[in-house]
C-alpha cells in the first residue's frame, strides 16, 4: 500500500469483505468502511437488498460488489471465494465476520435442526470464511478479522443457550487465530454489542414490556445503534490498531458493567 498523507481516507486501497452486509450492523459497518475509502464486498442471502446497499455506496463515490451465498454452506463460501477472485483478484485486507441469527426458546424446546443452525450460522461460518479468506490476506503485513461476537459472550439471558454458545465460542476462535495470524499482521478482534436497533431484535422490540425491561437494564438508557458499532469496525482497520489483537471489544451501553 503506498504511504498515504493526512488528508486520504485511512483505509483508501483496502478492500473489504462484509457478510450480512444486506442489513442492521453489517449494512452499517460496509457504508462506514466504503467512508474509509475501502472497496467493499456485500455478501448475504437477500440479493434485492444486498442491491440496494451497494447501489448507496456508489452513489457516494465508493466501489461496493455484491455476492449472494450462504455463508454457512461450504459450497457456497467456496464459490464465494472463487467469485470474489473474478472481480477483486487474490487479496483480501479486511474480513468482517458479521453474518448472524438468532433463537431465542428454553433449551428443552430446541430442536437439534434450530441448534445446529444457529452454530451453523455463527459459528462455523467464521470457520469457513477464514479457512477461505485468510490466504487471500497473508503475506502482505498487514490484515484485519473482525468477528460480531456479542454481550452474550460474556453474559447471557433466558432462552439464549445455542446463542450464547456460539458467541462464547467465537471468543476462543479469535484468541488462537489471533495468535496464529499474528506474525503475518493479521489481527483478530471480537467486537461485542450491547442490544442495538436491528432486526435480529424484533422479537424484542415488537413487545413493549420486553422492550421497557431490556431498556431499563442498560445504564446510557437507549439501545445501540449500527453507525456506533461501525465506528469501532472502522478504528480496528486502522494501521494504528495494530497491536490490538486476540481481545474482545464490549460496546454495550453499560449492560455488563452492572
Ligand atoms: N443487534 C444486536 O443487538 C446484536 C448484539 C450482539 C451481537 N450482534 C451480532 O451482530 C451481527 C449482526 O447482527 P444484526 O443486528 O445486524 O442482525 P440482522 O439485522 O438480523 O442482520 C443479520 C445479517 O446476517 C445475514 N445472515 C444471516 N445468516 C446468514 C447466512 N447464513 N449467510 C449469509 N448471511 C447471513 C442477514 O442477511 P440475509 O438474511 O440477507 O442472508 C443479515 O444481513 C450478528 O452476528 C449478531 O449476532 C447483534
């Protein structure tokens, strides 16, 4: 990368892959990159809205791809990888593992299909994405992993067991790929929110007493939202943020100070 002056976008050059990047904090953290000055990678499940994203990224200036797959099928993120060959060639400086779900039941209602698909798609979809992208990213000093690991990797709730284990689990991935990675400049980070503004949280906000509990239980007294989640994304990617690796970041209001 050439040496850039004050006035450059700090990650002008990069390029970027964001999966669940057709919307809430994904959607969020692409635009904020694309700001950055990274080309960006879009890949989810919903075309149509995956469309949508990009089309606003390149009405303000930036490069955005869009790239349909399933990111919990090792297929598709093979495809995936041969696909973003064709359009951004062998590099790859910043993967943002963002892709997630959610479902939220006591433990004896689970059936194994619901667990696995929550592993699934928390999970080992960071497994296959980095096992995908990681050699598209070595060699060139400098790379970024950003893993949504969430405040249910260091807290949990009623009804979150398959979610909390797969967060927590995430928190174990990041340490030993940071440690693998860290020689080559790679860093590895968990960003943990708090309860932000998205649509994994309908179920949420769509019931009123839910939604006064939950809010009454985070000290800044609001819920997060995407453009603060993205902020800290962006400030990882920065060759300043160099020596932060194998670490989580909460950014969760307050919740789990309490
Ligand atoms: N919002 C919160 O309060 C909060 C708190 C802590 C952690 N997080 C974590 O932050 C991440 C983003 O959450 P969010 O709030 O933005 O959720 P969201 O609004 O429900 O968005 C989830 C995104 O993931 C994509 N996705 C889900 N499964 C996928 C799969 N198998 N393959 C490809 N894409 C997939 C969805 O796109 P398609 O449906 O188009 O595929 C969507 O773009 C998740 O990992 C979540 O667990 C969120």
């Amino acid at each position: 990368m050439t040496p850039r002056t004050q006035s450059q976008p700090p990650l002008l050059g990069r390029t970027a892959l964001v999966t669940g990047a057709s919307r809430g904090l994904g959607r969020a953290i692409a635009e904020a990159l694309s700001t950055a000055g990274a080309a960006v990678a879009l890949v989810a499940r919903d075309e149509a809205r995956l469309q949508e994203v990009a089309a606003g990224i390149r009405a303000h200036g930036g490069r955005a791809e869009v790239f349909v797959a399933d990111v919990s099928d090792e297929a598709a993120v093979r495809s995936l990888g041969v696909e973003y060959q064709k359009r951004f060639g062998d590099r790859c400086d910043i993967l943002v593992n963002n892709a997630g779900i959610n479902i939220r039941k006591p433990l004896v209602e689970f059936s194994l299909e619901e667990w696995n698909r929550v592993l699934d798609s928390n999970l080992t979809s960071v497994f296959l994405m980095c096992r995908e992208f990681v050699p598209r990213m070595t060699g060139h000093g400098y790379g970024r992993i950003l893993n949504l690991t969430s405040m249910m990797s260091h807290i949990s709730l009623p009804g979150r067991t398959a979610y909390s284990s797969s967060k927590t689990a995430l928190l174990g991935l990041n340490r030993a790929l940071a440690l693998e990675l860290a020689p080559e400049g790679i860093t590895v980070v968990g960003i943990s929110p708090g309860v932000c503004d998205t649509e994994i949280n309908t179920p949420l906000m769509q019931n009123p007493e839910l939604r006064e509990s939950i809010l009454s239980r985070i000290p800044v007294g609001r819920f997060g939202q995407p453009p603060e989640i993205a902020a800290l994304a962006v400030h990882l990617c920065r060759e300043e943020s160099g020596f932060i690796t194998g670490t989580d970041i909460v950014i969760d209001g307050g919740w789990t100070a309490q």
